[in-house]
C-alpha cells in the first residue's frame, strides 16, 4: 500500500515551513493569497490527505460550521441558493459545514449545547432569525462564535453577535418610488398573516407602507392566510374587489405574487398593464413566470462571503446592512 503522504513532505515540496501548511489546512484567512495558492497546489500534487481526527486534538477544533435547517413550513425560496453558496464560502476557507435541525424558539437551543458539548463543531452561521430570537444571546453569552443572517430586532438594546442582512424595507420603498414615477397612484400590498411577527415580513411590509406615506399614497394592503399562492390569490381578490382597485401590487415573495399573478389572470387581467406585480428573492419563480416576473434579487455570494468573514473576525463588528437589487421582468416594468 502507498505510504501517505506527510505534513513535512506537503511543506517541502511547496517551499514553506510546516506551520504554514498547518495555516493553510486550519486558519487560511491567515495565509497570503499566493501562499495558500502554493501549498494548495502542493497538496494536491502529493495527494495529501489531512487526518480530521489528529486536526481536531491538536488544534481542538472540528473543522465544522454548524448551521440549523428550520423544520417551520413556509421556507424563502431563496434558501436553497442560499445553502449553496454558503457551503461554497465555508468550503473555501478548507472547513466543512455540518447542517442539522433543532425545535423552533428555546426548545431548540439545548441542540446547540449538545453540539458544543461534543466540540463537533467550531461556531454556528444562524438563518431564519425571528424578533428577540433566543440563540443569539445564547451563543454570545458563552463565548461561541456565530455569525447571523438575518436581524432580530430586539425591543432593547443591540443585537448580540455579528450580522449580515439584505434591506428589505430600503428594497420595498424603491419599488414604490419607481412605481409611483411610473404612473401608479394605488400601489397596494400583499403579505403573509400567520408570518406577520417575522421581522423579514413586516420588514418588507415598513419600507412600502412608509414610501406610499411620505408619497401621500392610500394604504391598501392584504394578507395571504398561508403561504401558498391560493393564499396570495385570495388576497389579491380583496383588493381587486375594494373601491379603489390597485393598479400595482407589491408582494413580500415570489411565491406570493404568482399567487396575485394567478388571479389577475383569472380576472382575464394582463400584469404588466392592467396591474403592476413585484415580488421579493428574485428565485426561480421569478424567471418561470410567463413574460417573468420583477422581483428583488438578494447578493448571495456577498451575504455569504461576509457571514464567514464574521466568523473569523477577532472582535465583533458591527452588522452589515446589504442592498438588494430590483430586477426589471414584463409584470411590472419599472425601469421604464
């Protein structure tokens, strides 16, 4: 059987110091681009193949990211691309990411202290964040690192830890604006009811409630009773049914505004024209629409990029706030 190949011969073969290689295999953000470069290139040469077990006694580490699948139905299309490009990140920096699932709320954080307890991971990236969730302040009070997509919002004070987040309401309130630049006076808006207390949702719900009122614009908003897009249709039946009829509706997901799509169709009405549509995540519902469907596209590659930054930060910085980007399709051309 072929000998393996050692740490020392890894070294000698891309020219650096043994401890380098170590960097390299455990701590790359500590290494120079061209020298991680090298060694990686020498480790692939050598088939050299790291020992995970010897990894974690030596240095007390896992090598693994731990991240919490949310078992709650309702999931944004866009955590699937999402899932992706995270472990893309967490795998550049040669750690892998160890995924499970836990209860919802305070049921779910003794999973966390089972994990930690083993030392089966290194620190924790947390998603679906809910108002005043309780693993933030958790982790942070233990000294364990995370890394946060999403905000809480808590009532008092800062948020624990560092975060990463897309600007759903400064999205939502530049929709209205072009919209309303576009020629639409009752620029309505359809979210979720049983979802309505995640921060996301009323997020997304702020920014085009606040815009519509510096606009002088009337506030006609409805709520899907599940997320599904018959939830969305019967939403958009009680606005279309109303007084004042919407000529352009804004909707909190793609998900939903194929819903509101669906039933202006029914209607035998064209969007695009007869009623303006955007949605929110620009998924794969966005471009499968008929004509397609404007919607706001969130940077994965940089949420992700910086939530593993984050984790890596020697002090917490502060929470970084991103930009969405609105994606113009055929149902509500607000480029135009």
């Amino acid at each position: 059987m072929r000998q393996a190949v050692t740490l020392r011969q890894v070294a000698a073969h891309a020219g650096v110091s043994r401890q380098t290689v170590s960097n390299v295999l455990n701590a790359p953000h500590r290494v120079e681009e061209i020298t991680r470069v090298k060694v990686q290139a020498a480790i692939e040469a050598l088939g050299y193949q790291p020992n995970r077990t010897a990894r974690s006694l030596a240095t007390r580490q896992a090598g693994l990211i731990g991240y919490c699948l949310a078992r709650r139905p309702g999931r944004s299309l866009f955590m699937d691309p999402f899932l992706h490009a995270l472990t893309e990140a967490i795998e550049g920096t040669g750690r892998r990411m160890l995924v499970f699932t836990a209860p919802d709320g305070e049921q779910g954080i003794a999973t966390y202290a089972d994990l930690i307890a083993q030392r089966a991971v290194d620190a924790f990236i947390l998603s679906d964040t809910v108002p005043d969730d309780p693993r933030h302040s958790w982790l942070a009070s233990r000294g364990v690192p995370f890394a946060s997509f999403g905000r809480t919002w808590p009532e008092q004070g800062e948020q624990p830890g560092p975060w990463v987040d897309v600007d759903g309401a400064g999205a939502c309130a530049e929709l209205v604006r072009r919209l309303h630049s576009a020629g639409h006076d009752q620029i309505a808006f359809v979210g979720w009811c049983d979802l309505l207390a995640m921060g996301a949702g009323k997020d997304r719900q702020r920014g085009w409630q606040d815009e519509c009122a510096r606009l002088g614009l009337l506030e006609q908003a409805a709520y899907a009773d599940s997320d599904s897009m018959d939830g969305a249709a019967s939403a958009a039946a009680q606005l279309l049914d109303g007084s004042t009829p919407p000529t352009a509706i804004v909707a909190a997901s793609d998900l939903l505004a194929v819903g509101v799509v669906g039933e202006l169709r029914r209607r035998k009405l064209r969007p695009g024209h007869d009623v303006w549509v955007t949605g929110f995540d620009d998924s794969v519902l966005a471009s499968s629409v008929e004509g397609g469907l404007t919607s706001v596209s969130q940077p994965t590659a940089e949420i992700t990029s910086a939530l593993v930054k984050r984790l890596d930060a020697e002090q917490d910085p502060a929470g970084v706030l991103l930009a969405g980007q609105i994606v113009s399709r055929c149902s509500a051309p607000v480029d135009l």
